[in-house]
C-alpha cells in the first residue's frame, strides 16, 4: 500500500511527467506554428512576386501599345493635314471652274446662242437703256 508520504510523491511525480509532457507538446505545437507561418509567408511572397511580374509584364504591354498609337496617331495627323489641303485645293479649283462656267454662258449668251436667246435680248435691252440714259445726260 501506498502511504500519504508514498502518494504525495506519486502525485509530485505525476505533475512533473504532466507538466514535461505539456511543455514538450508546446515545444512541438510553437514549432508547427512557425512552420506553418514560414510555408504561409512563402506562399504569399511567391504569390506576390507572380502579381508584381504580372503586372510589370502587363504595364509594358501597356506602354508598348501606347507607343504604337502615338506613332500610328502622328501619322493619321500627317494623313488628315494633307487630305485638308487636297480638298481646299479642290474647292478653290471648283470656284474657279464656276466662274468660268459663269463667264462662258454670259459669252454665249451675249453672242445670241439658240439656248439664252431671251437672256441676251434682256441684256441688250439693259444696255441699250443705259447707252440712252447716257445720251440724255450728255445732251443736258
């Protein structure tokens, strides 16, 4: 039989293996902690490594692409400026050609063509008033 003296000592005894036993276990535990905290910390840095090559790799992309449109916009300037000078030239030559045009049917019709036969009578009709409007004035 155990005396109390004997299981007091158990008792002691059993305390001190409990309490070794826990610090061993929290030992154990503090370790898998900061494993798992370094396989966490790995993760998350390789995880942040891929995202920044991601998107360094897409900014380029990005430049790249804006380079290619200020250039292809440069020329679409070029492009529209010449265009702009291409049509002004064409415009004033329409003007011209209008004129002309203008001149031409007032020549024919001066000269009695069959088509402005009643256009040139009133022109000549026009001067011939004028011309005798001068007349009187002369002869005042």
């Amino acid at each position: 039989m155990l005396t109390i003296k004997g299981s007091s000592e158990l008792v002691s005894l059993i305390t001190f293996n409990i309490t070794k036993n826990c610090r061993k276990q929290l030992a154990y535990l503090a370790a898998c902690v900061n494993f798992v905290k370094a396989v966490l910390n790995y993760i998350i840095m390789n995880d942040l490594s891929k995202i920044v090559d991601t998107l360094e790799n897409r900014i380029s992309k990005l430049l790249h692409s804006y380079e290619k449109l200020k250039q292809k916009n440069l020329q679409l300037e070029e492009q529209h400026n010449e265009t702009q000078k291409l049509l002004e030239a064409s415009q004033e030559e329409v003007q011209q050609w209008s004129e002309r045009c203008s001149s031409l049917q007032l020549a024919n019709s001066m000269l009695g063509s069959d088509q402005h036969k009643r256009e040139t009578k009133l022109k000549i009709n026009a001067l011939v008033r004028e011309i005798d409007q001068c007349i009187g004035q002369l002869s005042e």
